[in-house]
C-alpha cells in the first residue's frame, strides 16, 4: 500500500513524497534527517562471497527499490559469472546490464565501486571506478612519443594478477611468457594451467565453443567496442584494446633493438631477440628513445598453449571479415602489424590508454 510522507530539510522547507510504506516508517524523515539510502543514494558491499556467483547479493542499510534512482555497490570480488544479477537487500534479483546487454563476466572487476540505475526492470550500470590499480600510471605504461599521445602498457594482461598485468616478483615486466589469452571480441580471459594445457577450450574452428560467446555475435565491419574490449573489462577505463591503425603508428615510430640495445639492421628478416630469457620484440622509439618489449606468447587453441617461446600474438580491436579479426603477429619469417587470423584464437592482449 502507497502513502504520503512530508519531508522537512535543514532549512526548514517541507516537501510531500509519495513512497511505499517503508518510507513512511523512517522515524527520522520529519527530522531532516532523512536516510539517503531510501531514495538510492547510498553506498552498499557486496555480500557475495565468490564473483563467479550468477546471484549477486549487496548490503545497504535502509535501502528502498526506486525506479530512476542511483545507487552505488563496492564489488570486492568482482563479477566473473556470466548474466549475474543483484538483489540489494532482499529486493529481489535484477539482472546487471551495460552499454544496453547483460553485464560481461569479468567486466567488474575485484574492488570496483559500480554505480546504477534502476530503470524498472534491470539495473543500469552507469559508472564503475576501480580502487585498486596495482601503481601508479606511470608503473603500468610507457610513453613512446608517439603523434597520437597513445601511451602502451608495459605488459600483457594477466587476469590472476592484483596489478593486472603480467608481473615478475611483484612488480610489473613484459618478460614473461604466461599472460592471459582471450578470443576475439570476449572478455573473458583465460590462463594455462600449465606450459602446454589451457583449462578453457578456444575450440579449433569457428563454429567451436567460439561460437556461442557473445562476441560471436558481432558482425563485420566494425569493431569490439567497449563492451566486448578484454581491456576495459579487466582494468577499467581509460584502458583498451589498441586498433590496427595504432599498431601502425607504433611500428611506424620504432627501431627493433637487440639484445644488447643495439639497432638491428633493417634487412634482417628476424627481429626477434632474447631477454632475460624471453623471446620477443624489443622496440625503441625513434620519437624519445624509450623502450617497449612484446614477449613470443603464442597463443591458445583447442585446449593448447601453441608457439609459446617462438611466435607473438597480440588482438587489436579491429576486424578483418565476420570471422576474422586483426591484430599484431611475428615470428622468424617477420613481423606484421596487420595480422588476421580467426576470432576462435586465444591471443595475448596488450592495452592502450
């Protein structure tokens, strides 16, 4: 049953508001001192204990379900389950949407303060700020002076990670070859569980498990967008997947170093080289000299971890063709910023901001 309440503010102004009757028992609403809970401004944590949990639970003292108004949840673990939904305070369970679908697992990721809406039906998730960023910027990219201003992270991504990055001792390092692997145009990352072995299963063709991931889904042209870029989803904003034209850029603007630091001659085919003991690219800006390093890999297919210490596989967000997409490959023969191959792949990523 509805009723009227009158609010009076601090300053003495008196409102009437038509709520249900869980509004109407705030003793302190007459008081000015109402409970910003009751109309969603508040700020609830989420109970849950596992983010891979479809039925997400939060707590916020005093909350009331109000169509249109905001609310914000401290997610300490994250979202990994697909199509989760979120029930603040026995409310009953709402699907979590955003950018206008079923939220993506792992697109909230471990100590995020997620605002939404909810529109009547779902919760609309409109902002979502990370705590936790494992350093400071300058920790996580590098400035190769690029035209652009685009500034690239120091390493891949590696999902089991606190940073978020691939890490040696702690600290974030390129040298590495275990990161984490993703098809094109999902958010879901995955890491072998050996040096040969993926617990996940990329498939070995298009109509594999590839097919009925959502990023399956998108259609050629175009590309990943926000809401299917593995970067956004496990680090948050500003980071994301580069396109192919800012491979270009980038290949554009460097000198392939050796080991030693030396520029390697331009007729050599090879320009792999290794570092502590890992073998990849080692670029220089021609810009402002810094470095960038791009380990060999490989990538995921089947349930195999292939060319790991020989090739590098990295995806952009750009597609090729409907089945296809782009990114950045070498190996002996080369090195080709304007790779493509199918989406069904398990590539490395490595982000922009």
């Amino acid at each position: 049953m509805a009723y009227t309440t009158t609010i009076q503010d601090k300053n003495g102004n008196r409102r009437t508001i038509k709520d249900p009757e869980a509004l109407r028992a705030n003793s302190n609403a007459s008081n000015g001192n109402f409970d910003a809970a009751y109309i969603g401004t508040g700020y609830g944590t989420q109970t849950t204990a596992s983010g891979a949990t479809v039925a997400q639970t939060a707590s916020l003292s005093n909350f009331l379900l109000l169509k249109n108004m905001p609310v914000s949840i401290l997610f300490s673990k994250g979202i990994t389950a697909a199509n989760a939904t979120l029930n603040i305070n026995s409310t009953g369970a709402k699907a979590l949407y955003y950018m206008g679908e079923a939220l993506q697992p792992g697109t909230i990721r471990p100590m995020t303060i997620v605002t939404m809406v909810y529109d009547g039906t779902r919760y609309q998730i409109v902002s979502m700020e990370g705590l936790q960023k494992g350093g400071s910027p300058s920790d996580l990219y590098v400035d190769m002076g690029l035209p652009s201003g685009l500034l690239w992270a120091k390493a891949n991504i590696d999902v089991t990670t606190d940073s978020g990055f691939q890490e040696v001792d702690g600290a974030v390092s390129p040298y590495k070859y275990e990161c984490s692997f993703v098809s094109w145009g999902n958010t879901e990352m995955f890491n072998p569980t050996s040096t040969s072995a993926f617990a996940h299963d990329f498939g070995s063709a298009n109509d594999g498990p590839y097919a009925s991931t959502p990023g399956a889904a998108l259609t050629y042209p175009g590309s990943c967008g926000p809401s299917h870029d593995a970067a956004r989803a496990n680090l948050g904003a500003p980071w994301r997947e580069p396109t192919t034209g800012e491979y270009n850029e980038l290949f554009s603007n460097i000198n392939y170093l050796d080991a030693s630091g030396n520029v390697i001659d331009s007729d050599t085919t090879d320009k792999r080289v290794t570092i502590n003991s890992i073998v990849g690219l080692h670029l220089q800006s021609k810009i402002n000299g810094n470095t960038l390093f791009f380990p060999a890999s490989g990538g995921g297919y089947g349930q195999s971890w292939y060319t790991r210490g020989s090739n590098g596989n990295f995806w952009s967000s750009s597609l090729h063709s409907a089945s296809v997409g782009r990114g950045l490959s070498f190996l002996s023969g080369g090195v080709n910023p304007q790779y493509a191959n199918y989406r069904f792949y398990g590539f490395a990523v490595r982000p922009v901001q």
